[in-house]
C-alpha cells in the first residue's frame, strides 16, 4: 500500500505527515503554536491536544518560520505577545506557503483592527484573549 513504511521501520513524524491516500496527500492534525512565554504555550498545547490535535512548537520565531516553508500544518496559532512584527511576518508567510491553514491570532485585536496589518488576509482569526483559544478550536 502507497504510503506504508518498511517492515520493521519506526516513521518519523515528517514521514507521517506525508502519507497518502488515493494519491491525495491526507489533511494533517498539526497546529504551529508560536508563543513566547512558556506558560501560554502550555496553555495552548494542553488545549490542542484536548482537541485530538498535535500540537508543534520551535524554541524561536526563525524556525518557526522555517517549519511554515517545509511542514504542512491545519492551523497555526500566534500569540502576538512582544515582539508583534515578526509573528505578523510569519502569519504573512503561512497564507504564501500554506493557504489552507487556518490561522489564529491571539491578543492585539485592537493594534491588529488599528493598523490594518493583516487587513489583507481577511481569513485570519483573531481573539482578544488567549482563554477564547479553546472555543475557536471547539468551531474547528
């Protein structure tokens, strides 16, 4: 069968991720978590995973970005916590490397609906609070 690993192979995650079926890549269940501060992250993988979903981190903003240009990902959510600008280049380099993610973005709706920074990706998800997390991913 197209997509089955050796006999006696333990797969990799990536190659896990690239299975198919029918010659259609399958839907991954990986979320891109960005955040900074170690106790929301936390927050928002516990709530992933209550979710059925895998969640997945990197320790800085660059392999995260990275990660967005090689690995498919159903949703990335960014809590735009300081620095802002670099997570908004990030959430711009999901839509041009994957535009069927779903992104979300967490806090600054208000800095976010000020300046228009991601006015062109009417797609985005924002909340206002991380504790909203767990409902949006309940709509998903």
């Amino acid at each position: 069968m197209l997509g089955e690993p050796p006999t006696g192979y333990l797969p990799c995650p990536a190659f896990l991720m690239r299975l198919y079926e029918g010659g259609v890549c399958m839907k991954t269940n990986r979320v891109l978590i960005v955040s900074d501060s170690p106790n929301r992250r936390n927050f928002l993988e516990h709530h992933v995973k209550c979710h059925g979903l895998a969640p997945i981190w990197y320790p800085n903003i660059m392999s995260a970005k990275k990660a967005i240009k090689s690995d498919p990902f159903s949703m990335v959510a960014v809590d735009l916590s300081l620095p802002v600008e670099p997570k908004l280049t990030l959430v711009r380099e999901t839509y041009h490397y994957q535009p069927d993610a779903e992104v979300i973005t967490i806090e600054k709706e208000e800095y976010l609906k000020n300046t228009g920074a991601l006015s062109s990706f009417s797609s985005v998800v924002s909340i206002g609070s991380i504790e909203s997390f767990p409902d949006k991913l309940d709509a998903y």
